[in-house]
C-alpha cells in the first residue's frame, strides 16, 4: 500500500493539521514510516524503531535551529 492510499497516514495527517498546522507533515510521514517499518518487532528488537526517530528528530531539531 501506498503512502496515497494509507487511510492510517491520511486520518494522522488530517488530525495534526486540525490540531497543530505548523507541525511538519514532512516528519510525520517519515515517523509513520518508522513506526510502520518497526510494527511487527520483537520487543528486544523494538529499540530499532525508538532510535530510528530519535534520529530523525535530532536531525529535523538540528535543522529548525541551524535557520
């Protein structure tokens, strides 16, 4: 399934733009893309998926302050 078609990103998306606009829908589709990636981890695993977006979000932090 495509991102154009996940019904589950869609509903994220919407949600977030009725509650935070300025909340970039560019980090949440990556997130949701993480999360999506990890879903079916093993719980020893599921530590993958938690550095995975603390990457990300160092990554997006270090950008907004570099503006």
């Amino acid at each position: 399934m495509t991102d154009d078609n996940d019904m589950a990103l869609a509903a994220l998306l919407k949600a977030a733009a009725d509650v935070e606009p300025a909340l970039s829908a560019e980090l949440l589709r990556k997130s949701f893309a993480i999360q999506r990636r990890h879903q079916f981890d093993h719980d020893d695993i599921r530590e993958a998926s938690m550095q995975d977006l603390k990457m990300l979000l160092d990554a997006t932090v270090d950008v907004e302050d570099s503006k």
